[in-house]
C-alpha cells in the first residue's frame, strides 16, 4: 500500500518537472506565462491575485500619466479596472504596465502583460503576432495641424513634416497615403504632437480619437483632411490562450449590456457612443 503510495507521488513529481521544463517557467514572478503552455489562463491570473494590463501613458482621454500623477486615467485604463472587477470583484486589482505603439506586441508576446488595452487596430499582420478580442472602439486616421496651416488634407503634405509614433499603423499608412512626406517617428505621441509645437513637424498624424485629446490640451490646433483609415481597436493578449480571449470578449458584451461601457464612453468623450 504505501510502495503504491510514494510511485504515485514519484509519478506526479516527474509530470510537474516535465512540466516546468517544458514550458520554463518557475523562476519568473512578473511573467503570466510563456507562449503555448495549456491550461486556463484565467486561473494564473486569478493565482496571480491581480491582473496586469498594458495600458498607454502617452494618450490623452485612453491612456495618460499626466504629471505628477500616480497612475495613468483614461477610457481603456477605467475598462481595465472594470476588467479587473469581473475577475476578482474588485476594480483595483489591476497592475497598469506602461506600453508604448511599438512596445505593446513585444510586451504581450513576453509574457510582462496579460492583455494591452492601448489604441490598438486589429490587423491582419497584427493577428499573426498576437490574438484579438472583439471591437471595443471604431477610430479612423486623420491629421492635425496648427490653426492656418497651408496644410488642409494628406494631398498637401508633398515635402512636409509629418510626426507620429513608432509601430503604430499611422507611420505605415501615412507612407502609402502621402509618399512624399518626410515621416518622424517618436517613441511616444507626447513626443510627436510636442514637434509639431516646437514647429519641428508640419503636422502630426494617427487617429482621429487620439489627435481629438491633444486638441483639448491645446486650441491653437485642428483637425484637417478628414479620415483616410479605418482603425478599429482590439484589446491584444497572447497568442495560445481562446478561452482568456472568450472570457475578455463576454466582458465586452457585458460590459454594453449593462450600460457601463456607454457611462465610460461619456464620461471621457462627452458624447454617446456610436450604436
Ligand atoms: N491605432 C493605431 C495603431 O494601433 C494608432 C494608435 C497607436 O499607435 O496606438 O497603431
């Protein structure tokens, strides 16, 4: 009985070696997870006692540290904490990692966030990285500019300057939309819309939602040239884990069915959401 007993621990002990080995994992504290272990993601996050969500420091209204703040506010940051809510009944316990355009997708593949809520479109080439959950947010690319500029739509742009962030769809599209623009890209959309004040960049360009919330900051711009992209945002998570994208994908419907997404909506854009 007992002989029986320790072989059966034995067996045990060796599959949950094999099992470390095989997805290397053990030593790391902050990493969720490596890509393509099994098992419910939900629960290592639930493990975890605390989600951790890439969100954006550089966008106003979704994702900004202003200064001097602790913790970064926006529309994405409030779903995250909502996110947060659904798992542990509690919307503080969400762990905010700053992301930036460039760094989100890297981010997630390595395991450092569970999900990125962070201005991101949906795709094709995207989709091969990491996986989306549905649509949480409709966007379009547009410019801004100083009041007056000569500068009135993408067909003006022969020979300008034109800032955006790095690894964002904007820096791709402008290329094929204006090819004799001079693009400049920044690591963060602070940076890009400060060249276009410093009179560095002629205009600045990415989506409208985005350009929208540097526009409160500062009147002394516009919004030109309407929209020249269709930018519909997914919240990213690593490739491998369906049921974690399901989980965040009923959150969404939830989340509209219950009225908080539209609560969220007009409390950072003043206005309804689109139905
Ligand atoms: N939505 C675009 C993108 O995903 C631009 C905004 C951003 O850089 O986050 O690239």
């Amino acid at each position: 009985m007992l002989k029986k007993w320790a072989k059966r621990v034995a067996l045990v002990c060796s599959i949950v070696l094999m099992g470390t080995i095989a997805t290397g994992c053990g030593s790391s504290s902050s990493a969720p997870t490596s890509s393509g272990q099994s098992g419910d993601y939900l629960q290592t996050i639930k493990n975890r006692g605390y989600l951790i969500a890439g969100v954006k420091n550089d966008v106003p209204l979704f994702g900004q540290l202003k200064p001097g703040a602790q913790e970064a506010e926006g529309f994405e940051v409030d779903v995250m904490k909502e996110l947060a809510k659904k798992i542990f009944g509690d919307a503080s316990k969400v762990k905010l990692e700053k992301v930036e355009s460039k760094t989100r997708i890297p981010m997630l593949q390595n395991g450092q966030i569970d999900i990125v809520a962070g201005t991101t479109t949906i795709t094709e080439e995207r989709k091969k990285q990491v996986d989306f959950s549905d649509v949480y947010f409709l966007a379009g690319q547009s410019l801004l500019v100083k009041k007056g500029s000569p500068v009135k739509s993408i067909n003006d742009l022969k020979g300008k300057k034109v800032s955006t962030a790095q690894g964002s769809t904007s820096a791709k599209n402008i290329r094929e939309k204006a090819p004799g623009a001079e693009v400049l890209e920044f690591p963060t959309y602070t940076e890009a819309f400060l060249a276009v004040k410093q009179g560095r960049a002629d205009a600045m360009t990415t989506d409208n939602s985005i350009l929208l919330g540097f526009l409160q900051e500062d009147t002394n711009y516009e919004l030109v040239g309407g929209l020249f992209t269709e930018e519909p945002y997914g919240f990213g998570m690593q490739k491998g884990h369906p049921e974690w994208v399901q989980y965040v994908n009923d959150f969404i419907k939830e989340l509209k069915a219950n009225g908080k997404y539209a609560e969220l909506y007009k409390k950072w854009f003043k206005q309804d959401p689109p139905k």
